[in-house]
C-alpha cells in the first residue's frame, strides 16, 4: 500500500522541519517576479498548492479511496446517449434535461434516474439548450425546452410532453448560445448573428453579421442590455423594447471591448454590478456592468510560478490552453476560474487570488460550480469529478498531504530538489486552500457537464455516452427507509409499539 | 506402516489403541446394539437394510387382460435400485387392491356404451415380508381396443420405510395425481383421436357397403332380396350403429373436460389443450361433418380403411403400449413429473419433513429470503457441462437435464403447475423451490445408500472418474477426515498454549498490514505459519495436511495425482510427526489413489483392498469420532472451541457452549461420526451421480463444490476475510487470473456470499476478458476478470485501477487482495480457516445458516421504526442516526465493519421491499 500512495515520509521531512529555515531561492524570484509585474494582485497564493506540489512526486493531488467527508457513495449510471453528452439543464425540482452530439434530448428524473422523455428531432449535434419556464402570470404553466442545434434549427419543446411546440429553421448559421431575458419575456438566439424573439416565437428583431466565429458567450446584464463574446471582443447589445412611441423592438450595438488579447473563452454574471470574462490565454477580466469598464484584471495564472525548476514544467506549463480559462463560477465573495488544469479563488474584494489549485485535474477542468457548503465542485477531460473544500488557512504548517495511492497518471516526475514550500507570512491571514474532500470516479471519458441537486445530489455527463448520478448514500438510505415505512402503512402492515 | 490401521480397522478398537480409549466404559444398560448391518457398512440411519432393494422407486403396472398384471417401467430404470425385488410380485399385489368399479359398457337403460369417468384411487400398501411399502395410485386409461375400452394401469411408490409413505400421504398423492392427470389428459387426447379414425373407418366402410347395396339393387330388380343382400343391408346397419355409439363415445371423452375439470386448478399448457379440445368439441355440434373437416385439416394424411365385421374384438392383437396410449409427448412429461417424484421424495425422512418444513418456512421469510437463497440456480457453466458429461441415453428415465435445460413449454408447466396441485396440501410448498428440493434431497440420499450401492457406487467411480477434476476434489475430504485423528490426537499432547495466546498470534498473523485499507498479503506458505500455531489447531494442520494442493495454491487440484510420497514429505518438512500419524495419513491418501487412480503402479497395493477399504476405513474414523471427543474432555479448550465451530447452533452462543459441554461433545460425536462417514460413502456416491442423475443434482453438486472451493480459499488466503467482507458489503470483488477455469472456479465458490438483488441470478459474472466499465460494476458483484499480458490487458488493470474505490481486487495469479481493511467479527466465524467442516455441502448449509442469521440481523435493522425515523418532530438526525449506531452495536452485536454489511443488506431489503415489479429498480453502485 505504501508503495503505492505519494510516500508521507518526504512530506514530513520537506514540510515540517524546517519551515522558515533556508528560505530558497527559488522563493526570492517568485517574490521579485510577482511584484516585477507590478500588479496588485499579483500571485501570492501560491503557497498552499506549491507546498502540496512541492512535496509529491505526482503534481496531481490524489485522495484515497476512504474520502471521508465525500458524500457521494452511491450513484447510478444512466444510459440513452449514443454520442457524447455535452449539456445538462435543470428543469425543475426534480428533473433534468440532457443533451449531446447525438441530437437527443432526454428528461430524466433525478431522483429515481429514472428516464421521463426522449425529444427526438435534431438532425445534428446540439449547440445549445435553455429552459424558459414560464412566469407565474402566465396561464400556460408548461415548461419549455429550447435547444439549438448543428442543423440550423432551433426546435421549442414541452418540457411536459415532449411535444414540438415550434421549430425554427430560418438560421443563416449554427445558433451557439441562447440566453433568456426573463424580464423582457424575450429570448435570444446568438449565432452569426443575435436575433431576438418573443414567447410566441415571432422574430422581433435581429443585428447585422457580427462574425464568422460567431458569438460564443451570451449574458444579460442590467439596463437591457445583453453582452456577447465575439471573438476577442465583448460587444455590448441594448433591448429596446416597444414603448408608447415605437412598437417595434430593436437592438443597438453600444459598446465594444477590445481589451482581451485572445478569444474569449468564459463570460458569466458576478452579480448586479459586474461580470467576468476569461481569455484562451489565462486573462481575467472583471466588468462593471453598468459603465462597462475595467474592474480588476488578472493573468499571471502561469507566468513565473515558483516551482518551474524544472525544464519539464516549463514545457508543460508553456502550452497555452494550459492556461485558457474555460469555465467560471462565482459566488458573493470569489470568484472561482477553471484555469487549464487548476483551480483558482480569485477575491473579489481583495482583488487577487486567494487559493489556487493548479494541477486539480490531469486534464482541462470544463466545468465548475460553487456548492453552498463552501464546497466546489469541478469536472475535467480527464474523466473524473472533484470535490473541494475551500478552507481558511490557519497555519502555515504543513498539513498532512491526504494520502492516495494508485496513481496511475502519475508523471513520474521526480523533484528531488524538493521546492521549499512557499509561505508568504505576511498574507496567510487571508489565504485559503482548496482541499480535495471527494474524488467521483465513474466516467471513463471526458466529463463534459456537471448539474447539482440540492435534494438529489450531482448529475455528471460525459463523452463516454453516459450520465451518472451521484447520490448521497446516507440521504438516500433514509429515504429509502421512510418511503418502506410509508408503504408498510398504507398495505397496513405497520404496528407501531405503544 | 501403510496397511496396519487398514487391518486394524477390521479388528476391533481395542487392538488398535487401548490408552486413551476403553471399550467397556459404559454400564451395561447404557450400551447400545451394535448395528447389525453395521459390518456391510451401512449407516444406522438406512432403513432399507432389510429390503431387498436399496432405495425408494416408482414402479408402474398394469393389469393386462392378456397376461394379467405386469410391471412396465421403473424409475429410475436401473436394476440395481429395485435389486431382487420381485417386481411381478408387487405388480400383483399393488393391482389387486384397486377396488375401483371402473364399468364400462351398455348399462342398463343406455342404449350406447358408457364411459366412466372414474376417479383415481390412492391405496397405501404393506408387505412386511418384502420389507416394502407403497403408496398405490390406480388409475385407468381408455383403449378402444380393449375390453370394455379400458386398461387398468397403476403407480406406485415403493420404500422401506412405511412412516414415509404415510406421512408424506398428501404430498406423494397430490404429485401422482398429478402424473395421472397428465397420463390421462394424454390418453384422452389419444383416445379422441382413436375414435375419430375409427368413425372415420366407419363412414368409409358405410360408404363403400352402402354402394355395394346400390350396385346389389341395380343388379336384380327382381323385387326380392338376396341373402347376401340382407347380409350386407344387416352390416350396414350395424355399421351405422357403431357409428353413432363412436360418436357418442367421442362426444363423452370431449365433452369430459367441461364435466371433469372445472375448477379444477391446471397448469396452463394442459389448459390450453383442453381448451384445445374443447374448442374442438364445441365446432364438433355437427359431429358428421366437423369430424370430418377435423380429420382432413387435422390429420390428412389418414387414409380410412375398411372395417371387416368382425374385427374388432380379437385378442391375438398386440396391445397399445402406454406410451401409445397416452400422447407420446405426454407420456414422456408424465415421465419427467415422476422422475420429479422420485426426487422429491428420494432420501430419508427426516430429511424430507425437515426440508419441507425448510421450504415453508423459507416462504414466510418472502422479504429477506432473496438475498442469499437461490431460487433458480442460473449457472450457465454448470449447464453446459452437464451436457458435455455423457447421460445414459435411456428411453424410460428421460434425463431430467435434458428437461430442465431444453426450454420446453412443457416442462416449466410441469414445475408450474407443481405448486398448484400441493396448494391444497399440509404443507406448502413454492412452485420455485422445484429445483431446490432436487438438491436438499439428494443431501440424504447419500447418507441412505447402503453398502451394496456403495460398492457399485466405487465400480462406478473406477470407470469415471480418472479424468474428471471432481474425484480429485473429493480426495480432499476424504484425506482430511482421515488425518482428524492426528491432528486430534496431537493437539491433545501438545497444548502448551492458552488460547488466548494463540489467537491473539493468529490475528496479528492474519491481518498483515493494519495501517492502511489495503490488505496487500500474499498467501503466506505455510512457513509463515508459527508452528505453535499449527501445533494446537488441529484443523490448521488439516489445512495444510489434508490439501497437499492447497498448498500451491488452490489451483493445482491436480495435485492428489502426484504420487504420496510427496506428501508425506511434505508433512514431515512441516513437522515431526509421528509415524502412526503418518501411516493414518498415508491411508487417506492411498483411498484416494485407489479411486483416482486405481491402475496407477504406485497404488498397486492398494488395489487389492480397494474396493473393501472403504467401509471399513469409516469405521475406522468413526472410533476416531470417540477420540476426539475424548481428547476435547482433556481440557483441550481452544480445540474445543475449535472444533464445536461446525455447528453454527453452538457457536452463536459461546456461553450456551459451555454450559451445555455434554450437548455440544454429544454432537460433535454424531458430528465426527457422520461426517467420517458420509464422507467416505458421499465422496464416492457423488461422482456417481453425473452419470446416473445429470440434471437433478447439478444443483447439489454445485453447492459442494461451491462449498469445497470456498472452504479450500479460505484454508488457503488469509486474505478471505476481507474478500468475503467486499462480497458482503457490496463491493465488487473482481477476480483476477489468467486461468479461467481456475478464475470461475474460485468465483462459483465465493459467490455463495454474494446478495442478490432480487429474484433473479444474482449478480455474478464468472468471466469477463475485456476491460471492465462502470456499467459492470453497477451490474456485478463478483467478476471473474481475464488478465491479458499484452496492451490490451494493460487496459484492463487500467480500468481496474481507475475504479478501485469500488472494487476489490483479488489477484490470483500474484496471490494478492486489494480491499477494504476488515477488523469484524462476524466474516471469522462465517469463514473460519481452522474450521473443522471438511465437506463442501457442510459448509454450504453452515454459509446459509450463517447467512440467514445475518439475513434476520438485517430484516431487523431495516424494518425497526424508531430506528429510522424520528420519535418527534424535535428529534434531530444526528439522534436516530446514533440511535442506529446503537442499535447495530449493542442490540445487534455487531463490530466494526459488520455495521456495514448489515447497512448494505438493509438497503437491499429497502429496495427489494419497494419494488413494485421487480427489474424496476436500478441497481445502486454502493462506494
């Protein structure tokens, strides 16, 4: 067994014996290079995931197979995809939608995984899927699937019945993202083009040819407004809605941003006030929402970390989509950025990062998302689910490394110099760690998606066709145990002792 | 050295060992007969010593009007069962009790001949001079051949033992009733048929005696009649009466099934031929025409005959067999059902009422007993190598493997409609237990034979079983129960160890390393062994002993073939026995090689006492029972702690143990002393059985051997605790090896502790060679896993690494177990290593007796309210939780990891409980 876990003696002996003893070298540079960049925010976090790095032989952190506080011990395998499953939609309390490249939509049941409906109608992959629930006015209660797909098309569904309730095909090209505009009662449409359309599906109006990438991020933010990933650029869309003057809707380009050197991977709402992007080439970028201008910026996720000793990391570190931020998540405080394949907690307050992972995953990590436990979650390439835990750093003393064994991506990288673990005194106050709690081993191929249950635990998809269900076994056992003792009742069967 | 206890066991104990055991002991009024038959070597317990056949058959007769009573078939056919037995004897005396008035005829006031539709009488019989009873069921079959168109036939069930027959009335006269409804819904079909032929003869005949009449009357217009005329006009008319009497006749047989079987329970496939029939009856309300449109759409290639007059009746004519008489497909499912029979009710008594009770009481436990009972023996290996073993082809005994394989509607209406006909009866019975009670029974069937069936039983062996794996299997046993009395004998001498001490050593021996989940041990050699270790557990050293193979490794079952000599080497490296310990070994092995090998020129010597050495070698080890009680009486406790862990019954309750030692030495004695028996006589009548009985026992057999390769891993892994842990906490246990019959064996062996999940197999694939997916381990519980030396099989580890949270991974080839650490105390007793079961059937029934109390722990756990849910709407989760923490703890008594067995047996209680229709529910993959 021991041979086969990151072996606790080296972290003993690199951790803890001499902490603040020869402060290396290598540590000084980090400091001059961090603050040579003269940024603010500059790197100083590193320190959790350099010390966890610094003492394994794989740079990947393993957790052992007894993971304690992971919650998920039991799960379910779902199986109706015949192509890889790209995207997961909660419908509502308990259900959920998926969909992938073989142009199915299926409705499930998160509780039982049981499979509700099959929506059959695409020609082609799905580019997209939104729900558009309708609003508590309204008389027509059934939910609506919409979903964009490779064909051209972009078919509305009855969540309910799986019913066409309209299929639109006037697309000059692959519609990419759709978003609702709830307030307006309005949905859009992003491709080449944005179009706007309403409830009953007319086309209100739509913008000239914006690009032949076509928009890759769609959000809405305040005073009507929507903002569109183009490219390198972030265009800034206003609604103008039918007023006593004017019946018709339209929508104005008002701004562009150019500020980005490379396309646009991520764009998502912080809150009210702002939102954030993230670049191919590791840049983050955090908006007002309201003046559209620059708010922090942040991309030295790679640059000169402390541990590139090594002529190995380098070349690994020195790919570029090793850095391209795929996903984010946020929550009041942070913002949490799939950075390649590491984590990172960046600060909104602070205006830096305050804990990073940064090889959480083998692979890319595409898809985050925040749990109300100060739990996040993420899913990556390499096939496998990870819960952490962001923790506040008490003290500076290493922790023990959680043991693992069978690593069996293991780099073999040997670094033996031992990177003294990189301790910035003078800011743990506030530094966290992301502690790896749970390691979701199911999937054989990519996890593309993820979706979280607060009552039914985690929905995983992936490229090998399939979709997992994750579920706390201890929640379910009660469950379980509740609706036997339901059924024993109503066949009469219960005797409760007086 | 290598015959002296051979003799000895001829002679009387005394010369054997005088010291530690004397004779004369017991008072005179506590001394019990000795066993008259004891000297054939039959058990006490075999009650048909004094017939003259040696085990129960069904024979059926018929009271021929030709020849008067003759018995037509037995079952099983095979001489040897009813031996000397005066079969037309019987027939004479079973048919002369039938005192049905089974009339048939013109009654008075009918103008046609009426059928009877008599009932079947049911006799019990005695004939105290051929030492045989027998239950009689008569019934008669319609013939229109025959006198009064009926032919008395009867079935009768004959044994030694007149409390069966009585107490097993109900049960034998629901199960022949329903063999002779069988017979004659076939002979009604049979005898429907007949008739119709016949109407159809006699239609051509009027036909063709009615032109003849017309060519007549155009020939003389002369006004008056010939003589041959009038002759011809008489045989028209006669013709013309027959006619309607076989009309008649065949309205009543169609019409039977309305009169007869309404409300009568049938299996649907008879249902559907009388229906059948009767929907045939009902387009027969023109009986002209439809029997004639029936013949030709049903039967057009019969072409009518002329009937002569006076053909009917003559007595030269040969008559209808009963296979004719009956359907032929009939005939052979009324074959199969009393073959069932025969099964059924094979083996003593006891057995049966015990089995019985078995059943019914496995019926009230519908909600746990899924779990570990098995219902449908689905094992695809068994069946495809009951087909390869060569079945005696025989026409009256239809091999019920053949039946039960073939899927053949028929059959399954049989165990069908099986559980219908016995819902009237005492004692119910579940139709899906069919196949069980094969099994239970044949377990008494070997501890009934008698000595002359042993000895065909060794003739037999001789012939069959040089190449076969199983004989060598079955030395194990033998072996072992021969070397009881040395290692008994020893531990006796050498206790100079509390058993504290012992076991204390044993544990830290066993579990290797603590620290971590992982259970990485190799299968220790015996050297690892301490030898105190060996010394004061008796059956460690049967373990080493007793399995020379074992020692290799489970695999090399091979091993008994090597000469003894090696062996005995073997021993003496492991340490300094004495020789008459030695000599008592080297026997074991030499009865062994007699049977295995008997032309081997190493066993020449033990050829000329071959086929004699078995009972007396029982007799031997029968004393040998006495020793070992007498050498638990020498304060021997550890041994005694040891030994008494055979009996499940005992062992739960160590304080019982104690109290009661008389029970417990008692029983141990019966214990020693059956198995040392039935070992010896079972080793041998099991390999038999394949040949005699394919199918039957394919169950049975795969019980033992599961049991014996279970008992053999866990003598031989130290590693079994944990493994069978994973099976019973429902982690997949993949078995890794590159030999697949060595990899199935081992997994058929362990799956006996795996839960089902419902009523179905359960969840157990015996061998896999691509790389394993989710979806597997969703699905399987235990896997039998090709390793591949090439990239593909570097795939396969891969994948198996990458699950390894919910696997466990026992590789065989490395002799290695990657698992949960197991610090429980309920997987030791369930599979004790020093445990002093040396049968696989043995062990079997411990592992389900086991299991079954682990079964109610669990029923218990799941179905306690307060457990679950809160008393109060107050009351916080962390309180029931705890409160369940108590419960399995202290109510429970369960340790450590045992929480979890129960917990995931719970869980698939929940899930079974709520299962609206089973195959609903999706299997959980538990981490």
């Amino acid at each position: 067994m021991k041979a086969h876990c990151s072996s606790p003696g080296e972290t003993g002996e690199t951790g803890s014996p001499h902490p603040p003893g020869p402060r290396s070298p290598l540590h000084q540079k980090h400091l001059d290079l961090g603050s040579g960049l003269g940024r603010s925010s500059s790197w100083t976090c590193c320190s959790s995931s350099s010390q966890i790095m610094g003492v394994r032989k794989s740079p990947l952190q393993t957790i052992g197979e007894e993971q304690t506080q992971n919650p998920y011990t039991e799960l379910l395998v779902l199986k109706a995809h015949h192509d890889i499953v790209r995207f997961l939609v909660q419908l509502d309390d308990y259900r959920f939608a998926s969909a992938g490249d073989d142009g199915i939509v299926v409705v499930w049941n998160a509780q039982t995984g049981e499979k509700l409906l099959e929506l059959n109608g695409h020609t082609q992959k799905i580019t997209a899927i939104i729900t558009f629930s309708s609003l508590g006015s309204c008389e027509e209660k059934n939910q609506l699937i919409l979903t964009a797909s490779a064909d051209r098309t972009v078919i509305v569904w009855d969540g309910d019945t799986a019913r066409q309730v309209q299929r639109i095909s006037c697309f000059q090209s692959t519609v990419k993202c759709l978003t609702v505009l709830q307030r307006l009662d309005v949905w859009l449409s992003g491709g080449n083009d944005l179009c706007v359309w309403n409830r009953k599906l007319d086309l209100l109006c739509k913008t000239s040819h914006l690009s032949d990438t076509g928009i890759s991020a769609l959000v809405e933010i305040p005073k009507k407004c929507v903002v569109a990933a183009v490219g390198k650029e972030l265009i800034i869309f206003r609604l103008v809605a039918p007023t006593g003057g004017s019946l018709e809707w339209d929508i104005l380009e008002v701004k562009r941003l150019l500020d980005h050197q490379d396309n646009i991977l991520s764009l998502i709402n912080v809150n009210d006030l702002s939102f954030v992007t993230g670049s191919h080439i590791g840049e983050l970028i955090i908006w007002d929402a309201l003046d559209w201008t620059m708010q922090a910026y942040e991309r030295n996720f790679w640059d000169p970390s402390p541990q590139l000793d090594t002529q190995q990391e380098i070349k690994l570190c020195q790919k570029s989509n090793d850095i391209s931020i795929h996903h984010f998540t946020c929550d009041e405080e942070n913002v949490f950025a799939a950075v390649g394949r590491g984590l990172y907690v960046y600060n909104l307050q602070m205006k830096r990062v305050i804990a990073c992972q940064k090889t959480a995953h083998d692979s890319n990590v595409l898809h985050i998302a925040k749990l109300p436990n100060r739990q996040l979650i993420s899913c990556s390439e390499d096939g496998s689910v990870r819960i952490w835990e962001l923790r506040e750093k008490q003290q500076l003393a290493a922790e023990p490394v959680p043991t693992g064994f069978f690593n069996m991506w293991g780099f073999g990288r040997v670094n033996k110099q031992a990177s003294q673990p990189v301790k910035k005194q003078q800011e743990n106050a506030t530094s966290c760690s992301l502690e790896l709690i749970g390691d979701l081993i199911g999937h054989s191929s990519s996890v593309e998606m993820f979706l979280y249950f607060e009552d039914h635990g985690l929905v995983t998809c992936s490229a090998d066709h399939l979709i997992i269900l994750w579920k706390n076994g201890e929640r379910e056992s009660g469950l379980r145990s509740l609706r036997l003792f339901q059924k024993l009742e109503e066949n009469g069967d219960l005797y409760l002792a007086v | 050295m290598i015959s002296a206890p051979d003799v000895v066991a001829f002679t009387k104990e005394e010369e054997y060992e005088e010291e530690p055991y004397n004779e004369p002991a017991l008072p005179e009024e506590y001394s019990v007969p000795l066993f008259p038959f004891a000297s054939q070597g039959a058990n006490p317990w075999s009650k048909l010593s004094g017939a003259k056949f040696s085990r129960d058959f069904i024979l059926i007769s018929e009271f021929s009007e030709q020849v008067g009573p003759q018995p037509l078939l037995t079952i099983p056919n095979d001489t040897k069962v009813f031996g000397t037995f005066d079969l037309n004897y019987f027939s004479l005396r079973i048919m002369s009790v039938d005192y049905q008035a089974s009339f048939v005829g013109h009654p008075p006031g009918s103008a046609y001949p009426k059928l009877n539709f008599v009932e079947d009488s049911k006799v019990v019989l005695g004939d105290s001079k051929e030492g045989a009873f027998a239950y009689v069921h008569h019934l008669t079959l319609y013939d229109l051949e025959a006198r009064g168109f009926v032919r008395p036939f009867c079935m009768a069930y004959i044994s030694a033992d007149q409390h069966k027959i009585m107490q097993q009335f109900q049960e034998l006269s629901a199960e022949f009733s329903r063999a002779s409804e069988c017979l004659k819904t076939g002979n009604r079909k049979a005898f429907a048929g007949e008739l119709e032929k016949k109407l159809k003869d006699l239609d051509y005949t009027r036909t063709v005696l009615h032109t003849e009449t017309e060519i007549q009357k155009k020939a003389n217009d002369k006004g008056f009649y010939s003589s041959q005329a009038i002759e011809k006009a008489n045989e028209l008319a006669s013709v013309e009466k027959s006619i309607i009497e076989h009309q008649d006749l065949l309205k009543q047989i169609r019409s039977y099934p309305h009169r007869k079987l309404k409300g009568r329970d049938l299996c649907p496939g008879e249902m559907e031929h009388i229906q059948d029939q009767a929907s045939q009856a009902s387009t027969t309300s023109n009986p002209d025409e439809s029997a004639d449109t029936d013949l030709y759409t049903c039967r057009p290639a019969y072409t009518p005959k002329l009937i002569k007059a006076k053909s009917t009746k003559c007595f030269d004519k040969k008559l209808k067999t009963l296979e004719e008489l009956c359907d032929t497909e009939y005939f052979t499912q009324t074959l199969a059902q009393l073959s069932h029979i025969e099964h059924m009710f094979r083996g003593d008594l006891c057995y049966l009422l015990t089995s019985q009770i078995d059943r019914a009481l496995l019926k009230q436990q519908h909600i746990t007993n899924f779990l570990f009972e098995d219902f449908v023996e689905v094992d695809d290996r068994m069946v495809g190598k009951q087909e390869s073993i060569p079945s005696k082809p025989s026409q009256d005994r239809p091999p019920s493997s053949s039946l039960e394989e073939c899927p053949i509607p028929k059959v399954l209406i049989s165990v069908g409609s099986y559980k219908s006909s016995v819902e009237s009866v005492l004692i119910k019975m579940e139709q899906e237990l069919g196949d069980e009670e094969y099994k239970e029974v044949e377990v008494t069937e070997l501890s009934s034979v008698d000595p002359q069936e042993n000895l065909d039983y060794l003739d037999m062996d001789m012939k069959g079983s040089i190449s076969s794996g199983e004989s060598i299997e079955v030395l194990g046993t033998e072996k072992s129960t021969s070397v009881l009395s040395k290692s008994d004998s020893q531990a006796s001498l050498t206790v100079p160890l509390s058993p504290q001490v012992v076991r204390s050593k044993a544990v830290s021996h066993r579990t290797i390393s603590e620290d971590s989940i992982e259970v990485l041990s190799t299968c220790p050699s015996e050297a690892l062994i301490p030898d105190d270790f060996k010394a004061s557990y008796p059956s460690a050293i049967n373990e080493e002993e007793s399995y020379p193979d074992g020692n290799e490794g489970a695999i090399h079952f091979q091993a008994s073939i090597s000469p003894p000599e090696l062996g005995e080497s073997e021993e003496g490296s492991v340490e300094n026995t004495p020789s008459q310990i030695d000599s008592s070994c080297c026997i074991g092995k030499e009865s062994d090689g007699q049977l295995v090998l008997p032309s081997t020129p190493a066993h020449t010597h033990s050829d000329e006492d071959g086929v004699v050495s078995s009972p007396p070698q029982r007799h031997r080890q029968k004393d040998q029972g006495f020793r070992v009680d007498f050498s638990m009486e020498n304060a021997n406790p550890s041994s005694r702690d040891n030994s008494c862990e055979g009996f499940p019954a005992y062992e739960l309750d160590p304080s019982h143990l104690l109290a009661s030692r008389d029970i417990s030495k008692t029983s141990l004695d019966n214990y020693s002393d059956t198995t040392s028996y039935v070992s010896s006589v079972a080793s041998t009548s099991s390999d038999r059985i394949p040949s005699a009985y394919p199918a039957g026992l394919s169950s049975d057999r795969h019980k033992k051997r599961a049991g014996q390769n279970a008992l053999k891993f866990i003598r031989q892994y130290p590693f079994a605790h944990p493994a069978i842990y994973s099976l019973l906490s429902g982690r997949t246990l993949v078995v890794l090896g590159e030999d697949e019959t060595i990899v199935r064996k081992l997994v058929t062996a362990l799956a006996i502790f795996v839960p089902s999940y419902g009523c179905y197999a359960k969840p157990v694939k015996h061998w896999a060679s691509s790389p394993l997916h989710i979806m597997d381990f969703q699905k399987w519980k235990l896997i039998g896993l090709q390793r591949v030396a090439s990239p593909a099989g570097a795939g396969t580890l891969h994948a198996l690494s990458r699950y390894s949270r919910y696997t466990s991974i026992l590789d065989l080839d490395n002799k290695t177990l990657r698992c949960p650490l197991y610090r429980g105390t309920l997987v030791p007793r369930l599979a004790d290593h020093r445990t002093q079961i040396k049968r696989g059937s043995t062990y079997y029934l411990h592992v389900q007796s086991m299991l079954t109390q682990l079964c109610s722990k669990a029923f218990l756990y799941t179905f306690c309210h307060h457990l679950h849910l809160p008393t109060h709407d107050k009351e916080t989760e962390e309180l029931v939780a705890s409160r369940q923490a108590s419960f399995l703890k202290l109510t429970l008594g369960l340790v450590n990891e045992d929480v979890r067995v129960v917990q995931y047996l719970a869980e698939l209680l929940k899930l079974h409980y709520m299962q609206e229709s089973p195959g609903t529910s999706h299997p959980m993959l538990r981490c």
